[in-house]
C-alpha cells in the first residue's frame, strides 16, 4: 500500500494492467495520475500478465484485503514441447520434446486437471519461506521444499489447438496457479508445456467490462480523471444495505454499538446515512455494531457532537 503526498481521494479503478509492467507500478502510475494520498491493490498480476487489477484509494482501501481470497478468472496461452525454468516464457528453456498430440488429445489430458486438484507451489513465485520470497532462493540455485495446496478448478475450457500452441480459459480458486496448470497440462501430453501469455478476465463479480488502461485514464486533466473512479462501496456491494435513521447513524459513527428493532437483516451490512456510505456494521440478536466504518469526513455521517 502506498501512503504518500497526494488528497485524500476515495474510490476504486478496475485497472486493464498492460504486459511488462508490475503491479506496484501500475498502482503507483495511477495513484500519480489521480493525486491521490492513499492507495493500494486487491492482489498481484505478474508483470507477463494483464488484464483486471483493482485499485483501491483512500477509504475504499479498507474494504480491499476481503478479495484477496477471491474466485479468479483468466484466459491463458501456453507452448507445448517446451519446459522452461520458471514455467512461463520469462523463464530459461530446460527441455525442448516434439509434439505429437491432436487436438482430441489436449481435450482429454484437460479433463483431469478440473475440479479440487494439487499444486506444488513454483520456486518462483512470491511466496515466503523464512521471510524471503521462493524466487529469491531459485534465483540463487536453492531448492527450497513446499507443501503441495489443494486448489479447485472450477472451469478449464481448451478454446483453441493450433499445432504446438494451446489457448485456454481457467475459472478458478484463490492460490492457483495458472503456469503450473499449463505445465500439469504439457506433462500430461508426454511434450511439456509453459505459458506464453495471461490475461485476467475477473475477480469474483468484477469483469473487465468497467476497466480501464492507464492510456484510457491519461488524457485530461485531474477532475476528469478522478471523475472515472468507481464509488468504495463497490467492494462490499454483495453484501444487504441499511438506511440509518441520523440518531443510529451518530451512534454507529461514534463506534457504538446501538439496539435496532424491527430489522429484517442479519450478519453484515452495508450502512448508509442519507444515501452516503458509512462503512460496513453487523446486526445480530437485535443490536447493530460497526466493523469497519469510512472516515466521517468522507462518509458525511452526521457530526459526533450533534
């Protein structure tokens, strides 16, 4: 998360992240554009990926970490009859094999990689082990044991065969990785396999339909820009919505919990005060309390000392 000079400007950008660029330069190209004090994202892409990356500035950064676990979806492209050292194309070749499989064959070799499978985690990814990333280690020649992760591949659809090269769509669980399941897949088929390209199509309920490239937010100026950023509660708009009457909503903005009868809701909760978003509370057993609540300034929750 970065916390640097900038206002306090609160809001989401679906970002269409470009190839070659890393996810914290992404954030902080964008977080420059819009002039923004505080912003982080709701997970990674690696620089050879593109496709969705949620920003998140100001408050809506409060509400970000709760999509980290997220169902994922992605359109991937991988080689055949090639291994590399890291299991995409930014890696070193290891094993060349010749391809000999058909189409049919590359269906069938997919059927088994569907459903709650194992991954063994790749020494180059950014997991850590004795705080240090995994790439650090093979970066240095260094093997370091990990534990096998149960993962679920809710869809795997084989779009296209063209010879050597495979494109595939992947609906899957958080913790997957995809250039693991392109070599599971080229292991499969006798030929080996790495990812050549990856593109994220959505994370959870959000789509790259809304998205945009940091070329498309560039021109204008500053106004414009941040007039394309998507309201906080966008991030929790699965959960049910609550109108406060201003007594509660005071109550509610002074952290207390309040007693709340005839409310037909139950677990968490969307708050709103005259139409404006005040964060997220919990209702149970006749009593709402606040979990995680927007700065009062930004929320426009009547004044504490009302």
């Amino acid at each position: 998360m970065s916390s640097r000079r900038g206002e306090p400007i609160d809001g989401v950008l679906l970002l269409d992240k470009d190839t070659g660029m890393s996810s914290n330069a992404a954030l902080q190209t964008a977080r420059r554009l819009l002039g923004a004090r505080k912003a982080g994202h709701t997970g990674t892409l690696d620089p050879l990926a593109s496709g969705l990356l949620p920003l998140c500035f100001g408050e809506a950064t409060k509400f970000s970490a709760r999509w980290l676990d997220a169902d994922k979806e992605y359109r991937a492209e991988l080689r055949l009859g090639v291994t590399t050292t890291t299991g995409d194309a930014e890696g070193e070749v290891v094993a060349e094999s010749p391809v000999n499989c058909s189409a049919a064959d590359v269906h069938a070799a997919a059927v088994p990689l569907r459903g709650e499978i194992e991954q063994l985690p790749p020494m180059y990814s950014a997991l850590k082990y004795r705080g240090r990333p995994l790439y650090e280690y093979a970066r240095a020649g260094q093997e370091i044991a990990r534990e096998p992760r149960r993962v679920t591949i809710y869809e795997l659809e084989i779009e296209a065969v063209e010879g050597a090269f495979v494109r595939m769509r992947v609906r899957c669980s958080k913790g997957t990785y995809v250039r693991t399941l392109a070599e599971a897949l080229g292991g499969a088929l006798g030929c080996g396999a790495h990812l050549t390209a990856l593109r994220r199509l959505a994370i959870g309920p959000f789509g790259l339909e809304r998205a945009l490239t940091l070329a498309q937010l560039e021109p204008g100026d500053l106004q414009t820009r941040r007039a394309q950023l998507l309201p906080a509660d966008l991030l929790v708009a699965d959960f049910p919505r609550i109108d406060l009457e201003p007594e509660v909503a005071r109550r509610i903005a002074l952290g207390q919990r309040v007693p709340l009868a005839g409310c037909a809701l139950a677990g968490s909760l969307r708050l709103y005060w005259q139409d404006r978003f005040m964060g997220l509370g919990h209702y149970d057993g006749g009593v709402l309390e606040p979990l995680r609540l927007v700065a009062q300034a930004e929320s426009g929750a009547p004044a504490v000392n009302a």
